[in-house]
C-alpha cells in the first residue's frame, strides 16, 4: 500500500513592516509579528440563569469599608444652601416624582407610577460628547418627563397601572413617551418590568434595594429615590448628575469621584442618615437654578463670599447683566410670535365660520 501524504507544513506567521517617518526622513523599522487569534471558549451559564433566563439579582454595596473624611465645614455649607433652595422654586419641587397625582388612586398604583416617573427620567450610558450635553440639557428634561407620565395617565386604558401596562401595545406606550431621552428601549424597560413586578414581587414595587435594581433600566439611583418616595424607607442617597456635580465642585470627595456610586458611598459614610433624604432634592434644586452645569451663577451664590465653595469662578457682572438682558429679549420675542400665531389661527377660524353663515 501506498503511505498517505504528508500533512502540509503550517503557514508562516504573518509578518507586516511598518514604516514611520520622522522630520521627512525615514525611521527605525520594527517588525511586528501577528499571532493566530485563541479560541474563545463561552462561559457556561449558571442552571439557574440559564433555566430562567434572567439575570441574578445585583447586590448594592450598602456602606464603605472604610469610611470618608468629614469634610471642613460641610454643616455651613449645607445650610446656605438649604437658605438659598427657600427662596426659590426649582423644577424638582413641582415636576419630582414626588409629586401627587391629580386623580385619587390605591397606595399601590401610586408606588408604581412613581417608579415608572423615575424610569422614563433616566438616561442610559454615552459616549463623553453624549453625557457633556446631558448635563447641559438637565434641566429641560423634568417637565418632558412630566408630560409623558400625564400622557400615559391619560391615554392608557384604566390610566397609568401596572395591568394597563402589561395590556398596552408598544407604540401606544411610545406615542405617549415619545419626547423622552430614549424612548424605544425605555418602553421595552417599561414593558420587561411590569412582567417581573406581576410575576416575582405580587405587582408592587419591591421594598429592597436588590430587589429594585433587577429590574431592567433600573439602577441604585432609582432604586433608592424609589424606595423613600414610594414606601417612605430611607435606606440611602440618590445620586444623580446634580449631587455628583456639585459635591464635587464643593471639594467633599478627596479625591474627586468620577462615578455616581462612589459618590454615594462617600456621602453615606459620613452625612448623617436624617439628612440622606432631602439632600438629593435640595442639591438638584440648587443645580437646576443657581450651580448650573454650565456657566454656574456664581454671583448669585451666597458659598462663594464665605470662602467655602473651591470651584467658585469669578463674574464679570456687566456681562452677566448684558447676557440676561437678551435672554429676556428673545423669551420677549418668542412670546410675542406666539400669541401672533394664536391671534392668526382664530382670525382664520372666524373667517371660516363666517363664510358657513
């Protein structure tokens, strides 16, 4: 019998040169070998996820090991600011999901409606350009968010419940959410929960922290608002871009945070605990108004005369002046051909209606 052919020899490894050029002259050349790519095994999934198909609940730190430095002065500042929030009304005092809902409802479709309000005001992970103009848009989100609760208030069969959401079709749950910061995964986050609040937790809004941040879109910031707004249970700090910033321009980070989780456990380690309530909407409201993410009113700001806010910027108040002037101009302008536009559309209906007579 004939022997069986060699296997052929293995291919020679890739090889690629790469040239640079340095002031016009050629480089050093190196020689760069490319290796064959491993193999990726998957990793096997747990029986129990992988029978479910569910994730395993997230489990939140609830405390540092170490606690945070107290920061200096800390009481000083947080009254100043309780002082300036008294003497003006922020977005979040009127638009929060705190807010009472206009029809009488059960303790029950109350609790949901305000986790489904702290869901559609969320915004998922972007790119750095996304998240910059995120916290420049912040302020104008609250009353959008507010519109699409009434809207689906109003527009869902039975009013906004956790059964009128498990019966809705995805677009009529769109129609109504459609002006909010992502919007199609929000409805499908909307639509995934109410089956799991049904299915795992006797349609209501889960009492632990664990248990809230499985569900989908639903993270610790949420899930702690949540949990005070709906069962009056202070278990921790909301975190959200305005308590970050600012306790960040105020220096109590050493060093600074970069993420909203490390913020909180910061806070929680050293703020006392009748205080982990009210900072949330006090900071949001001060952020909303005066420490605006982009040009903070610092002028207006009673931290920077004190000497206890290290970011304050110095205003050239002539500017400043100058700047609120035109903004008043144009809000002038556009109210002006508003009620032009108004006046045109009922001059038009009545010429219509005269011309039926």
């Amino acid at each position: 019998m004939s022997s069986s052919p060699s296997p052929p020899p293995p291919p020679p490894k890739a090889s690629r040169r790469l040239r640079s050029k340095r002031s016009g002259t050629d480089a050093r050349v190196t020689m760069v070998e490319f290796e064959p790519e491993e193999k990726t095994v998957p990793l096997k999934r747990s029986k129990s996820s992988a029978s479910t198909g569910s994730k395993p609940p997230k489990k939140i730190q609830r405390e540092l090991e170490v606690p945070h430095d107290t920061p200096q002065n800390w009481d000083r500042v947080y009254n100043l600011i309780k002082d300036m929030r008294s003497m003006q009304v922020a977005p979040v005092d009127t638009l929060g999901c705190e807010r009472e809902p206009t029809q009488t409802i059960d303790a029950r479709t109350k609790r949901y409606q305000v986790l489904v309000s702290l869901m559609l005001s969320s915004q998922t992970k972007g790119s750095v350009r996304h998240c910059l103009l995120f916290f420049q848009l912040r302020t104008a989100t609250d009353p959008v968010t507010s519109e699409a609760v009434d809207n689906l208030r109003h527009q869902l069969d039975g009013g906004l419940t956790l059964e009128s959401v498990l019966a809705a079709e995805d677009k009529q749950i769109q129609d109504a959410i459609n002006k909010v910061g992502f919007w199609r995964r929000k409805t499908e986050y909307l639509k995934k929960a109410a089956v799991m609040l049904k299915d795992k937790f006797d349609g209501d809004v889960p009492k632990d922290i664990d248990d809230l941040c499985s569900l989908p879109g639903v993270g610790p910031k949420m899930g702690f608002l949540a949990l005070q707004a709906a069962w009056n249970q202070n278990d921790g700090i909301g975190v959200d871009v305005h308590v970050h910033r600012i306790t960040n321009r105020l220096g109590w980070h050493k060093p600074p945070t970069t993420q909203a989780e490390q913020t909180r456990l910061n806070l929680q380690s050293w703020l006392p605990k009748e205080l982990h309530r009210d900072i949330n909407k006090m900071l949001v409201g001060f952020g909303q108004t005066i420490c605006l993410p982009v040009g903070p009113k610092c002028h207006e700001c009673k931290l920077p005369a004190e000497g206890l806010c290290p970011s304050a910027r110095k205003v050239d108040l002539k500017k400043e002046k100058r700047r609120s002037r035109k903004s008043d101009e144009l809000k002038r302008e556009e109210t002006m051909e508003e009620q032009g536009e108004q006046l045109a559309r009922v001059e038009i209906i009545l010429e219509g209606e005269q011309k039926v007579e």
